[in-house]
C-alpha cells in the first residue's frame, strides 16, 4: 500500500510538462472545431458601456481610442469590433484614434473585418472618423482637451476636422459621449484616468487585457463608468449587445466564440493543479506511513 | 461542425502560421526553427520601432519643424508649415543624449535626462497623487457604508463596501512592522495576508485567462484562415 502511494505520487512529481501542453492543445483545438460555447450576460461592471452607448443623445459622437499592438489584439480586438458595430447600430459617428505607433494597423483591421463586412452602408467621415496615432502617449491626451485639431489638423487622409462631418462640434475631448481606450499597457487606459477622465467632466470606460485587469478595477465605478477585461469582457459585451440588438448575433461575435475554447482549457489548467495537489497529499502519506 | 480543409493560398497568412508553429516548438525542447523565429521576431521588431519612431516623432516633430520645405518630398499636396525655432530646444537636447557616446562628454547627457525626468515628475506628481492617492481613499470609504435605493437598503453592496474598507485597513495592518503582530492586531495583520493572498491569487488568474485567450486567439488564426477548417 505504502509503495503503492509512493510510486503513484512519484509519477505524478515527475509527469513531464509537456503532456499538460499536449493536452491544453488538444481540448483548445477540439472545443474550436465542436464551436463549444458558454451562455454569458453582462455583468454590472461591463454593463454600464452598454447601456451609455444607448442611452447618449441622437449622433452623439463616440472616441475609440485603440491602444494596443498585435500581440494584445486576440483579447482586445473583440472590444473595438463589438463597440464599433454598436455604435454603428445606434447612429453614434465613432472616431478612432491610438497612442500606439501600431494603432494605424489596428484601426484598419476594425475597419475592414467590421465596418466594411458588416455595414457596407455606412459613410467615411460621416459615420466613422480616423484620427489614427500620434506621438506624445499622455501629452497627447492633454493637449486634445480643449482642441483636436493642436494635434490632429486633418484625419489619415489627409481631411482637414473642420469638413469632417462626424465631428461636428467637436472641439476637445469633452464634447465626445463617451471615450473608451481599449488598453494594452503604457500608454493606455491608466493615462487617459489620469489626464482626460479624472480631470474634466468626461464619461470613461475601458477594456484591458487579462494582466492588466487588476491594476484597473480599483477604478471602477468612480473613476471609470465601466470596465471590459480581457475576452470574457467582451463576450459580456457582446452579449449585452445581442440582447438588446437581435440583428447582431448574426454578426461577428468573436469573445463569445473564443469562450467555449477559453474556458475548456480553465477545466484542464484546474484538474492539472488538483493532480499536483494530490500528488503532494500522497507523498505526504506515503512519507507517514514509511518507517 | 467540422469542415473540409481548405488551405490558405496567401503567402502572409502562411508565414503567419510557420512562424506560430516555430514557436510553439519551443514547448517541446529548444530547436533551430525557435531559435530562427525569435530572430526575426526581434530584428523586424527593431525595425518597425525605427522606422515608426523615425516617421512618426522625428521627422513631423523636429525636421519638418526645422527644414518646412523637407515636407515637399513626403507629402507633396500638404501646405508648407512655418519655421518653429522652439523645436532647436529638444534638437539640443537630443543631440546632448548622444554625447554619452563618447566617455569624455558623457556627462552631458545627464542634462536632457534630468530634464525629462524632472518635468515628467513635476508634471505627473499632482494627477498622481489625486487619481490614485485621494480617489482611491474615496472610492474606499466614501461611497457610504448603506447605499439605498428608493428607501431599500441594499445589504449586498453595503457588505461588498464593508469587505473593501476591511480588507484594506487589515492589508495596510500587515505592512506595519514597527508593532508586534501577536493578539487581536495579530489576528487583523492575518486576515490581511488573506486577503493579499486572494488578491495575488485574483491576479494569477487573470494573467493566466489572458494568456490562455492569446492560445486561442492562435489557434483560430491556425484552424481558420490557414486550414479553413473553421
């Protein structure tokens, strides 16, 4: 019995670590393919971006600050897609800015898989309004307070914000509805609080990865209306979105389909720490029980 | 439900995923094809910065600033801005951070960085200091212990408010070491560690969903565009 507990504890110390990868691929790539997937709402910390986006005045234009590079996009790139076809849904002209050299890519990656797919109607510079990077990082997010255009005198191409006419008395940042950065690191949701959000009367909301979740919820519900961390916020999102929009689950519901995936391979991280778990509670036994 | 492959003829989705699978070669042992990707990873990386940073900050920043006929050759159509005699202040500058090149005149340099850092610290210092120093004490405690609504006291975010406040005060009681942590202060300082623990563990979590999204976020790129499976 003794020898028994020792060799089964013995194999489990010593399960090589490239069984638990092995398996962390496999039920990822089998729950992708099944298209498993897992019911989700909103909660109260997601909920509130949703419910601004409806609640905001007819044209009431959205600022989407897309600030994150490609290595963040899996987790965030769902937000920028979901509150983009939200706005697009309800009538808010949405402008994209970043504080990301990247940003320009990620902007173009929303408009393509999103707007150009999904709203094929919709008009540049009426219905949406690229400002993409600049430099500067929080400098930049001071100096748009009270004038766009110190920073921005035209969008991408080149259309100088006066004829723009998504932005349409538009001056600085407090004339938006809503700013919401989908935030990657520095620069990004911290230092919009910090210079835009916790010194002027603007609404805030965020989205973050899952690393930086814990640095922004002590920012909830004060300092920011709401917040989406990493993809199961935006599978929240997008939930909201579906519930309140029905023509949208036809659309491009990233999160929610990442989620089935997401949480299998939660399952199998668990049961691997309660097989280590119990591989120490046999040793233990085993040393016990040994003369 | 499962579909047929259907291969990718793109060139860019296929480098895509050769490189995906190069890296993911690294969790069977340490091999050429990781070794190779992690290369071209950092020097095309290297590049982009320099390019961007080039395009993006010095040139619109500094030369154009300088030189305004410069931007005839990059954007022919935009009108010629003026002569900016102020972008000479951080030209100087940057230029001084170049002198730690050279071992005798290194000490220049610590001028530009003395004045970023001290600009930077006397800018930032205030908003600090209110969003996350003073906020923070208010989001803790001064939201009222009792919330109602419409005369209904709602216990479950009076409870919530209450594990916060109490949380916090036990986790600064852990960090005091001028005290002995023995008796009821002991007993505070424990629930403290708890409650960091819980947090550390919320942490690990989160990080851990992150990174597992990253995993399928390849994994789609994989089955889908590449494959056509999905």
């Amino acid at each position: 019995m003794n020898l028994g507990y020792d060799r089964l504890a013995s194999r489990l110390e010593s399960l090589d670590r490239r069984w638990i990868f092995l398996v962390l691929a496999a039920v990822v790539v089998i729950s992708l393919l099944t298209g498993v997937s897992t019911p989700d709402r909103a909660t109260s910390v997601v909920q509130p971006i949703y419910d601004r986006i409806e609640n905001l005045p007819a044209g009431a234009p959205i600022l989407l600050s897309l600030d994150y590079s490609p290595s963040s996009a899996p987790e965030l790139e769902p937000m920028a897609d979901a509150l983009t076809q939200h706005a697009l849904l309800t009538g808010h002209p949405i402008c994209y800015m970043s504080l990301y050299p990247t940003g320009n890519n990620m902007i173009s990656r929303v408009e393509e898989r999103v707007i150009a797919r999904e709203f094929p109607q919709a008009v540049p510079a009426r219905d949406w309004v690229t400002l993409g990077f600049q430099v500067g990082g929080e400098m930049l997010i001071n100096s748009l307070r009270d004038s766009l255009t110190a920073r921005y005198p035209t969008d991408v191409s080149g259309r100088p914000l006066a004829a723009i006419p998504a932005l349409r008395g538009v001056r600085g940042l407090t004339d938006f509805g809503l700013i919401v950065s989908l935030s990657a690191g520095q620069p990004g949701l911290k230092e919009w609080i910090l210079y835009a959000g916790d010194v002027m009367d603007v609404p805030l909301a965020g989205g973050c990865t899952g690393v930086g979740a814990p640095q922004f919820f002590p920012y909830y519900p004060l300092q920011i209306l709401g917040l989406m961390s990493a993809l199961k916020g935006a599978a929240e999102y997008e939930a909201a979105l579906a519930r309140g929009h029905p023509e949208f689950t036809a659309a491009n519901r990233q999160a929610t389909r990442g989620m089935g995936p997401q949480s299998a391979a939660h399952v199998v991280i668990v049961a691997f720490i309660l097989l280590g778990n119990a591989g120490l509670l046999l040793r233990r036994c085993a040393n016990r029980r040994s003369p | 439900m499962i579909a047929a492959f259907d291969l990718s003829g793109d060139l860019q989705v296929w480098i895509g995923a050769l490189l995906t699978l190069m890296v993911f070669s690294f969790l069977w042992r340490d091999n050429p094809f990781y070794k190779f990707a992690e290369h071209v990873f950092v020097g095309v990386s290297a590049a982009y910065w320099m390019v961007m940073g080039f395009w993006t900050t010095l040139w619109p920043a500094l030369v154009l600033k300088l030189f305004p006929a410069a931007g005839r050759w990059s954007s022919p159509e935009a009108p010629v801005g003026a002569w900016d005699p102020v972008a000479l202040i951080p030209a100087a500058l940057g230029l001084l951070m170049l002198a730690r090149l050279w071992p005798r005149l290194s000490w220049l340099g610590k001028w530009p960085t003395a004045f970023a850092l001290g600009t930077t610290a006397g800018y930032s210092l205030v908003r600090y200091l209110r969003s996350d120093f003073l906020y923070q004490i208010q989001a803790t405690i001064g939201t009222g212990l009792a919330p109602t609504a419409g005369g209904r006291w709602l216990w479950q975010e009076s409870l919530a408010q209450l594990l916060v406040l109490a949380g916090t005060v036990s986790g600064l009681v852990y960090f005091v070491n001028t005290r002995e942590q023995k008796g009821a202060y002991g007993r505070v300082a424990r629930w403290g560690l708890l409650v960091l623990m819980i947090t550390f563990g919320a942490s690990f979590g989160s990080a851990v969903m992150g990174r597992v999204a990253l995993l399928v976020g390849r994994f789609q790129e994989l089955l889908g565009p590449w494959l056509g499976i999905l």
